[in-house]
C-alpha cells in the first residue's frame, strides 16, 4: 500500500475485462480502454482520486443497446466499429457540454431516479452472469427480467456443475471479503485484493485439472501488445449511425454522471473542490482519444476510487501508475489469462454490481418523499420489464415530471404569528402559530409564472373562501385584509403581474384589502415597472407581514 493506491492496480485490468464482457465486447477491450483514458485524465481531469476505467452501467447500456441491432457473434467487426463509434459521440456530447457550459442537463436524472435505475440495471447485469456462473452454451441476448430467467431454465441441460460449484464458491469467497470491506474500512484491502486473488487461483485450478475440468470454459488466447488504432473504424454513415448517436448520448450521459458524482464525493471529503465543466471537458476528450485507440466508453468508478482513496493516492499520478500497470499486463502478462475461466468474470461483475442495490436509500425515499419513491420503482422497473434505454428515459421523463408538477403546483399555506414574536409561520406546521383576527396571511414558496399563475390565484381565492367559512362556523372575525408573504417568490413574469392585478380587482368587489409583504428585488422591479405599486397605494406593500399587520391594524383602529 502506498500513496497511489496500488491496491486499485490489481482491480482496474481484472474489471476491466469483465466490464467488456458485460458490453458484449473482447476482453482485451478492457484492458485497453483500461490503459489510454486514464493518462489522459490525469492531464486534463481536476480530481486527485477519481479512477478511470469501464465501468458497469455504460458497459451494459452499450451492450444491449447494440446487441439488440447487431449481435456480436453475427457481426463481430460491425459490433467493434458501432461501439468505437459511440464512444467517440460518447465523448463529443460530454466535451460539448463542457465547452458550452452546460451541466445541468445532467442534473435531470435525480438521485431517486438512479437509484431506482441502477438497481434495476443490477438485477439484470446479475442475472446476465447466470450464463457463465452455470456453464450455459446459448443464452438469450435479451435484458428483460422474465426472457432471461426462462432461458437459464429452458437451457437447464447445459448447466454445467463444475462450473456452477466453482462459481459459487468464488462468488461466495468475493461477497464475503466485500462484506468484511464494509464493515471493517481498516481491512479494505482484503475486498480490494479479492478479485485478483480469485482470478488467480482459479486459473491455476484450471491450469492443473484442465484434463478433468474440460467442461469449464475459460477467455481463451488474448494477443500481447499495446492498443491498435482505429480511427479507421469509426462509422459517420451507414444504417447504424442513428443507433451509435443514440448510443453515444446515453452512455455519455450516464458515465458523465456516474463520473462527476464521485469525484464530488471525494473532493469534498478531502476538503477541495472539483470543476464540474472541466471534468465534462476532461472525460469527453478522453472517450473521443479512446475511441481511436480501441477503447469503449470509460469515466470514474465509485468502487476503484474509494480503494483508490484508502490506498492513500494523493494526485491524479495513481491513474499514470496504474496504466503502466495495464501497460505491463498487456506486453508481457497476456499468455497468463488463457485459461482464466469465464465464471470468474461473471462473479466478479455480480460483486461489482450487487452494490448498486441500495434498498435502503428506497425505503428512506418512502419516508421522506413519496413522489420520489414512485420515481424509483418507475425507473427500476422499467428496467427490469421494459428494456435498459426504456428505464433510462422512464427516469428522466418522472424526473421532469416531478419538475413540472412542482413549478405547476407550487407550495402555498396560511401563516399565524408566533405568540411573543414577530415571527409568521405555517399554521398546520408550528401548533404555536396563530391565526390573526381581521387577516388571512397566506404564503406562495415559488416563483409566480405563466404556468402556475391560474392555480395559484384559484388556490387563493380557494384559501380566503375556506378561511370565512372556519371563521362563520367557529364564531370568528370577519376578513378584512389579505396579505401575501412573497419572501420565497424568486421571479415574476407578465402573467404573474397580470393575475397580480386580476386578484386585486376580485378582492376589491369583496371589500377585501390586498397587501404584497417582503418581495425580492427583482419582483419589486417589475411590480414597478407594470404600475402595480402605485395601484397598490403606500399601504399595498410592507418590508415585513409583521410591519403590515402592525400597521394596517393601527390605521383601523385610529
């Protein structure tokens, strides 16, 4: 163990080739897109942990959106060329987005969105590997929940025990050393070592007893050497070229996201910070340059950087060692991994991704936000039921759902003084909030456009209409003045101005006063400029509800 984080060496080659499996593509893919991407980030990226690579999500959307088109085993060279492909607009997207500054098209996918889709893409991945953790020879290509559980079922005759009784025995081996990872963070090393060690022992048993474990099928003969060009296989026409964008989009947006999130993550528990449009910059350039080296889609992985981080790497320097690492692997290590066998692979990536099941975030999201657990189980099981590029867009189409339906139906409550104080708060949150005699004081906590204008003035005068009929059933005052506490309205547009000045006219045929209390300096500016204010009069706007209810009261009473 030292400052860069050796132990992630051993990781980055072994997920990386079985990342690539996971995208349909050669294992040697993963080493190479392991080697190129992460000297270039530590040039241009900006934090000092993130470790670059493959990473799982990309590597299954990218697998089954071009498996569904061009399966590998019909047209292994198309398949090559469409995932150079869309790497390389993987990349133009992220980079443009950088250049342009353009981030928050990436905060569309919330955190409740992908929890739902990453757990989702999980449980799918997980059950993918049940073709190599069994030995089975034809496995469906489908990424659907009920075609693949039928097709480990219906291919029952192929199942191998060899392979499914050393297969589990490692899986169990690397669940149980992840879990001690957890649980004891001083002992990270012996998860991080875990997957290195189980390559290697079960090659070796492979290796020795390949006689009589013929049955187990193993990654074959891998070509020694550094990465070729192919530059030349990027396709800009063709059929296919809508699918790559497509794929490209997707894939860029989801490893962009995955990527900029963790290296937040780590620049703010070690107290520096991230430029999130140079990271954009950083991995987009770095997936156009590994797109013309055989690389696939790579960005920062969670797992490799928090042992990257553990390991005590300082500067982006661990991703230069550790792709010299990868450098060594692939001139000198490469006759090693001939008889690794594929159950491995497939129990490494069933490790790596078991993680992403949080089912705990998903029970905190039903206490605290329903909506956002709806947004969760939408994206999480369109996944499963629907396809991987379906659950993605159900996610992003809740996300803006839930963007729409908060600006649409904004927020709004009555508000009572605090006895003693000066201060006003919702009546149905603080039981020491009281209603004040003569007024209702109500509350609008967005800002006031043309989509939420007409509700709020309905909501309104649905409020003043509610609050006389509590006050004629409890014996009450009647209501003389309406004051709107505009603290949390941002902004204003001609259609808030305008039910503005349509609600004052309505209050007035009901001998109702209107009063604005605390707006902001740019609706101030505009109230102004549309000749509210002065229809308002000196007594229609106050700094405070406390100044206007103190001095409206004192007007009445003199």
């Amino acid at each position: 163990m030292n400052e860069y984080g050796t132990y992630n060496i051993d990781q980055r080659g072994i997920y990386g080739i079985s990342y690539a499996k996971l995208a349909n593509l050669p294992p040697i893919i993963g080493l190479y897109s392991s080697f190129v991407p992460p000297l270039i980030y530590s040039v241009l990226g900006s934090s000092k942990h993130l470790a670059v690579g493959p990473v799982s999500i990309a590597s299954l959307v990218m697998g089954t959106m071009l498996n569904d088109a061009v399966p590998y085993n019909k047209d292994p060279n198309l398949y090559l060329k469409l995932a150079f492909t869309a790497t390389f607009f993987a990349g133009v997207f992220q980079a443009t987005l950088g250049f342009l500054r353009l981030g928050f098209v990436i905060d569309f996918l919330s955190k409740a969105t992908l929890l739902g889709f990453m757990g989702g893409a999980a449980v799918i991945v997980s059950l993918q590997q049940l073709k190599g953790l069994l030995g089975i020879t034809h496995f469906t290509n489908k990424m659907q929940i009920y075609p693949v559980l039928s097709s480990a079922i219906q291919h029952r005759n192929e199942w191998s025990w060899q392979t499914y009784v050393m297969g589990l025995c490692f899986l169990a081996f690397l669940l149980t050393t992840r879990h001690i990872g957890i649980r004891k963070p001083k002992l990270f090393w012996v998860s991080a070592a875990a997957p290195l060690t189980s390559v290697v022992l079960s090659t070796v048993l492979v290796t020795l007893f390949r006689s009589k474990l013929h049955s187990i099928a193993t990654i074959g003969h891998l070509d020694k050497g550094l990465n070729p060009p192919s530059s030349n296989m990027l396709v800009f026409h063709g059929q296919y070229l809508a699918l790559a964008i497509k794929t490209g989009i997707i894939t860029g947006i989801l490893s962009l996201t995955e990527g900029i999130a963790v290296g937040r993550t780590f620049a703010a528990l070690n107290d520096y910070q991230v430029d999130g449009n140079k990271e954009m910059i950083a991995i987009g350039l770095m997936n156009m340059a590994g797109s013309c080296s055989s690389c696939y889609v790579t960005t920062g992985s969670f797992s490799r950087s928090a042992v990257n981080a553990n390991a005590g790497a300082k500067t982006v320097v661990s991703n230069i060692v550790m792709a010299s690492t990868v450098l060594v692997t692939l001139l000198f290590l490469m006759p090693l991994f001939r008889y690794t066998p594929n159950l491995i692979l497939a129990a490494i990536i069933i490790t790596a991704v078991i993680g992403l099941i949080d089912y705990q975030s998903a029970l905190r999201l039903w206490k605290v936000d329903k909506l956002d657990f709806v947004a969760c189980l939408s994206s999480f099981f369109g996944v499963l039921m629907i396809s991987v590029p379906m659950g993605l867009a159900i996610a992003v189409g809740v996300s803006v759902f839930k963007i729409l339906l908060h600006v649409t139906r904004p927020n709004t409550c009555v508000l009572g003084n605090i006895t003693g104080t000066q201060i006003y708060q919702n009546v149905n949150t603080y039981k020491e909030a009281k209603r004040v005699p003569f007024f209702i004081i109500l509350g609008i906590e967005a800002p006031i456009y043309f989509a939420n204008s007409t509700y709020l003035q309905e909501r309104i005068l649905r409020w003043i209409r509610e609050e006389e009929e509590w006050l004629a059933a409890n014996n009450g005052t009647s209501v003389k003045c309406v004051i709107i506490d505009m603290t949390a309205v941002t902004g204003i547009d001609t259609s808030g101005l305008a039910m503005v000045r349509e609600l004052k006219k309505m209050l007035e045929k009901r001998s109702l006063q209107l009063v604005l209390a605390n707006p902001g300096g740019s609706v101030m500016e505009k109230l102004h400029q549309s000749n509210i204010l002065e229809s308002l009069g000196s007594e229609g706007v106050y700094l405070t509800v406390n100044e206007a209810v103190a001095d409206i009261s004192s007007a009445w009473k003199a």
